[in-house]
C-alpha cells in the first residue's frame, strides 16, 4: 500500500523513522482515524480541528495548513484500493539530539499516514447489526483522556482484558463508579425516551461520532437527550447500551459482564439512531 511520510508518497515498506523519534520512546504524539465510505469522509473537518487541539495541547506547531491535510487525505483515499477506507494520521514531535524528557529546542515533526479498510458503513437493519458483548472494568487509564494520544498503553490493556474474557470490547467505570468511555469507543445509553451520554471531561475523547450522534438526534428526533453522568447501576438496568467510533458508527451492546442488557437484543432506538445517522450527514 501507499504511505505518506514526511511529505512523500511511498510503498509501506520503504518508509523508515528514526527510533530516536518522541513518537517511539515516549509515546509522544496525537494521531486521528477518519472513516470514509464509497469515497466520501464523515466529520472530516472536525477531525482535522480535534487533531489541531492535539497537537496544541502539546505544543506541537502544525505541520500542514487545513487544506493540506484535506489534500493529503484524498489523495490517500485515490491512491490505495477499497471501497471504505479510514484515514489514519499520526503525528510527533520528531526527535532530538538525545533520549531527555525535556522537548528539545527545535525538532521537525513526524507525519505519517496511511488508509485502510474498514466494515462497511453499518445498515439501520437489526438482523444484520454487529453486536457487543463487552467487559466491565474500573477505568485505570490517565486523567488526560481528552487528548488524542498515540499513548494507548492503558487504552490496549483495558481492550486486550476484555478480549481475553472473550468479549470485543471493555467499558469503563471511574472509581465512583460512573461511566465514563470504552477502550476505544463512547458510550450512549437509552432509558425510556432519554438517550444519554457521559459530559465532555478529562476523563473521555471528545469522539467525532459521538459528536454527530447528538447533533443528529437533537435535530431530527423526539428523544430527551442529556450529556450527564452516568452510573453504573443506570448502564446495567439501561433499556439499550450502544458504543460509538468512526470504526464502527453505533454499535449495540447486549452484554456487560454478566448482565445482559435489557432482553439482550438489538433496540428500536438504535434503529432509529443509526437510521438518522446514515441519512445525515454533519
Ligand atoms: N478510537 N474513545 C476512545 C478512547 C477512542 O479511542 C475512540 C476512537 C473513541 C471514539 O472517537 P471517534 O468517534 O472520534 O472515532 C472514543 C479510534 C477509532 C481508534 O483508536 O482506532
């Protein structure tokens, strides 16, 4: 496949980086995942925005203006096959003269990206919905969750437990047992005529789907929508538990550890979320 590296177009296997890169010896570095499906981006600019509040937070300077970064996403899309391709961008803050922790005076930063193929953009259709059985654990990651870090030790260990339990995926608790996200996706749920999802904190990613979900919901449907914590024993007795990422759009869980949600099938308010979500696009 072909990769962009540092302003070049080249074959994966060709493209190199230093190991004295911060990306490599501390994980430093923001990085996005932008989904397309037949062509066509979803929330492309505003994951071009949340990528540029990454590497502010890290004083990083941008490396491409807006336009670049859209060119650079297209002409992944034209240059490698598939019919629905995520866009994935990283960048570092490059290397130093030496291993210190200290950012050094003045480094180029690494940009690297590359597209590959994801599902197809998931139907509003309950027969052919891909469900979730997911872990439960106490969210052991850091207090900087609202940051796009290539960091994802913590998220990977969380992610790799519940594979390991034989689920596809962990959702999260703080220690006051709030809901707080899943190891690589959001978390909605449904009560009654109120979708719900935890406020934009420290302790979550400001997800992109998340983001469009409720913009789509409060626009063109009747339901309460509350961006609020929320509870443990609320995600348990909850009518419907959905996960939320560009990977996967919104995805129902019909299992949390040893409860089953509700009757364990896929909701009707699901399929009017992801029917709103497929027809709109933000
Ligand atoms: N993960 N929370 C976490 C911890 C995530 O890693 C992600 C996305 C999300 C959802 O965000 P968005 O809707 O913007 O994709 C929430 C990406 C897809 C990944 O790491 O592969």
């Amino acid at each position: 496949s072909t990769v962009y590296l540092n302003n070049q177009f080249i074959p994966s296997d060709e493209a190199r980086i230093s190991p004295m890169d911060r990306g490599f010896l501390f994980g430093e570095g923001i990085y996005e995942v932008i989904p397309s499906y037949d062509g066509q981006f979803i929330g492309l600019q505003q994951h071009l925005d949340r990528l540029l509040d990454g590497l502010n937070a890290l004083a990083i300077s941008a490396p491409l203006n807006n336009q670049q970064w859209i060119d650079l996403c297209k002409k992944l899309l034209a240059s490698n096959q598939g019919q629905d391709l995520a866009v994935y961008i990283q960048v570092t803050r490059g290397s130093g003269p030496t291993r210190q922790h200290a950012y050094p005076e003045n480094s180029t930063p690494t940009v690297f990206a590359f597209a590959f193929e994801i599902p197809a953009q998931p139907i509003a259709d309950k027969n052919s919905a891909v469900t979730y059985k997911v872990s439960s654990q106490q969210d052991l990651r850091w207090k900087r969750c609202q940051i796009k870090s290539t960091s994802l030790l913590g998220n990977v260990l969380h992610y790799q437990q519940g594979i390991d339990e034989g689920n596809k995926e962990t959702i999260l608790f703080n220690t006051k047992d709030e809901l707080t996200e899943a190891s690589s996706s959001n978390v909605f749920i449904v009560k009654g005529n109120t979708i719900m999802t935890p406020p934009l904190d420290n302790q979550i990613l400001p997800g992109i789907t998340r983001h469009i979900l409720l913009a789509v919901l409060r626009e063109h449907s009747q339901f309460n929508i509350e961006e609020r914590v929320i509870s443990y024993q609320e995600v348990i007795n909850a009518d419907e538990v959905w996960l939320t990422s560009s990977t996967k759009e919104i995805a129902p869980v019909i299992q949390l550890g040893e409860h089953t949600i509700a009757s364990g099938e896929v909701g009707d308010v699901w399929l009017h979320a992801q029917t709103l979500f497929s027809k709109y696009k933000y």
